[in-house]
C-alpha cells in the first residue's frame, strides 16, 4: 500500500474536497482523486460518496480515517524526533515554580542542567498561583498539593515533610524547646495564618513511630510574624526571629551550615505532596524531555534524603 495514497485519503477528508487537498499537498487535483481510487481498489471498500458538489466519508470511511489519521500523526512525529536526534540540543524550555522551591532547590540543579546543555536556555517563572501551561506557554510545572487540572500530566516527587527549625541565636536567647507542648511558651513564625496564632499537628518521624505506635500531637502556638510566602518565614527563622515549620529537603543545607538547628528532631509535619506536571501532547521537543527528566530524578532525589 502506497502511503502517498493514505496521505492523500486523510487531506481531503480533513479539508473537505480534492481541490483544497491537492492545494495543501502541493499536487495536481488529478494526482490526489486518482490515488484516493487507487486506495480504494486496495482496501476493497468505498470510502468517499462524490457528487458534483461535495464529497462526505461512508460510515467505513469515517472509521479508516480515525485509525490512520492517528497513525500518520505518529510518523510525523517520529520523523521529527529522528531529525531532532542527529542534532545538538537547543531550545528554550519554560519552567514555573513556587518560589520556595525555585530559589532553594530548582537554581542549583537548572545550573547543573544547563553546563551540561548549553544551548537550551531555561526561562523559570517562580509564582504562588496556579499557572496555566497552555494558557501561558509553559512546558513544565513544579505543584505543591492537589492537582486541580485533570488534562495534565503529573509525575509524583514525593511527600516531604516539614520540621520545626529555629536559629542558633534564637536557641541561645530563648533556650530550646524539649517536648511540643514547649513550642506554645515560644514565638512562632506563622505560615498562611490569618491571626496571630495557629495549630501545629506533629507526628513522631518514621525511626521514632516503629517503637511508639505512630503517636501524633498538636500544641497551638503564637508569634508576632506571619506571612504566606514560605521563603519570608525561612529568612525570619534564620534571622533569629523565632520557631517556623520548614520543609526538611530544603532545608538541609542551611541545618549543615549551622544557620538553622531542628528543634524536636523526633517529630515531623507531613506536607504537601509535589508533583512535576507537563501539558498532555504526543509531540515534546527533547530539551524539554530533558530537564524534565532532569528536574525529576534530582527533586526525587532531594524528597528521598528528607525521608518523603
């Protein structure tokens, strides 16, 4: 079978004549009608009722085109990757991402990216609200909590965990709080509170939980900052400001530094779980298969050394 010929086919049922099909295919209208009748002497069956004004697909028809139109759409596709193969990686890739998250974990490891590609160059928006990909030309999202848009791909990260962290100055000022009812005698940095106090469930990290039956607490505690910018509650904590809730994977360097100390070591705050989500399509260029791949294997990476 000539695929010349199904090419043909699926022209002009999606154009809806011969003229407006061998106009899209460069080619006589006589070349286009004699191979639509050459498919169909192969195939045996007819697959398009003429009349001297319009054209419309038989019921065979309308079912041969569902199942080629879709095949020639993957060779396409797969003519594009072959081409793309044979050359170096180039591109610009659009990232989005909670600041938190971009500016403690994702500019490390875009740098690591692009020394590696120098030629992709990587636009990362850093934002609280939900971006929509298509809507704004992103390639590839970083989410935290449920996924509100079921067309996109979502690969899971993990769930990491948060803890209590304070400065060293905050602790030698203050002293160190030893069970988590002492977190309510403290001043607390508050994340997304609407007053001046909040309610901190913990429960016992998974070294602790094997021998103590998985026992949670909750203590309600106060503080004389709040602010619902994640990234605003760590400076504060580091600047000595008080007690916060940090997520543990971006915060590890900072506790290995010495500008953070976890306070109740034993205890934990399960959080949000974090997805990489790419739009759905059939065709992605390979620098975006790239860093996603990329951006995927490090944060998982990351999560699992914090124990998501």
């Amino acid at each position: 079978m000539d695929l010349n010929h199904v090419a043909a086919f699926v022209r002009v049922a999606q154009d809806g004549s011969f003229t407006a099909a061998a106009k899209a295919l460069a080619v006589p209208k006589s070349s286009v009608s004699r191979g639509v009748a050459q498919l169909e002497r192969e195939l045996g069956i007819r697959l398009i009722h003429r009349t001297t004004r319009q054209l419309h697909l038989t019921e065979a028809g309308r079912a041969y085109y569902t199942r080629v139109s879709r095949a020639l759409h993957d060779v396409h596709d797969a003519a594009r990757q072959a081409a793309e193969d044979q050359t170096e990686l180039r591109d610009v890739v659009r990232v989005t991402a909670p600041v938190d998250i971009g500016v403690w974990a994702l500019a490390p490891m875009v740098r690591k990216f692009v020394r590696k590609h120098p030629k992709i160059h990587v636009e990362v928006s850093l934002s609280g609200r939900v971006v929509d990909l298509v809507g704004e030309g992103f390639d590839l999202a970083v989410r935290a909590g449920p996924l509100r848009d079921s067309s996109l791909v979502a690969r899971r990260i993990g769930e990491p965990p948060s803890a209590a962290y304070a400065s060293a100055r905050y602790i030698a000022r203050h002293g160190k709080p030893e069970s988590v009812t002492e977190l309510a005698k403290h001043n607390c940095i508050l994340f997304r509170s609407s007053g001046t106090s909040a309610t901190w469930v913990l429960s016992r990290t998974r070294a602790e939980r094997d021998g103590s039956g998985g026992r949670t607490a909750s203590v309600r505690v106060t503080g004389t900052i709040a602010s619902d910018d994640l990234s605003f509650v760590r400076t504060a904590v580091v600047a000595g400001g008080g007690i916060g809730l940090l997520p543990t994977f971006l915060s590890r360097r900072a506790e290995q530094s010495g500008r953070l100390v976890r306070v109740l070591p034993d205890w934990e705050v399960r959080g949000a779980v974090l997805h990489l989500a790419y739009p759905s399509a059939r065709f992605v260029p390979r620098s975006v298969v790239a860093l996603r791949e990329h951006l995927f294997q490090e944060l998982s990476t990351l999560a699992k050394r914090a124990g998501a």
